[in-house]
C-alpha cells in the first residue's frame, strides 16, 4: 500500500500537467484528500481549467470533507460555464 505522503508526492508532480479527467480519476482512486484539494484545484485553474466551483474550491483554507463533498459534486456532474480567461 502507498502511503499517504508517497501519494500526496505521486499527485504534486502531476499537477504540471493536471486537468479535470485527471482529477477526477485521482480523486475517485481516493488520493486526493480534502486538506490538498484546494491546492490541486490551483494546479486546475493554472491548466485551463476556471469555473466557479473550481474557484470556489481553490479558495477554501483548511477544508473538511463536508466542505469539499458538495463542490467536487458539482465539479464531477459539470455543466458549469467555463470563466472566460482574457
């Protein structure tokens, strides 16, 4: 078994090129954990990747489950407008 720090590793290095499918994936594979998320939801913004739920999760300090579980919802169900980058 990977340890959680060995995880936390594996995913930083992947956040150069991370994006929504990826996250998704890591995330339904159990390695992302609420205290990283708004980090990773970072790395999304820095790829591209900008709707409000995102924005909304980058923007959160020391999340518990609770807060994260009904954003990455509406991460994973989509049909959010993408902001337009200028």
């Amino acid at each position: 078994m990977v340890s959680r720090s060995s995880k936390a590793i594996l995913i930083d290095k992947a956040c150069k090129t991370l994006n929504l499918d990826l996250a998704q994936i890591l995330f339904a594979a159990g390695m992302f954990y609420e205290e990283i998320l708004p980090d990773f939801a970072c790395a999304l913004l820095e790829n591209d990747n900008d709707t409000p739920a995102i924005r909304e999760l980058a923007g959160l300090n020391r999340p518990t489950l609770g807060d994260v579980n009904p954003i990455v919802e509406r991460i994973q169900r989509g049909g959010e407008a993408p902001i337009a980058s200028y």
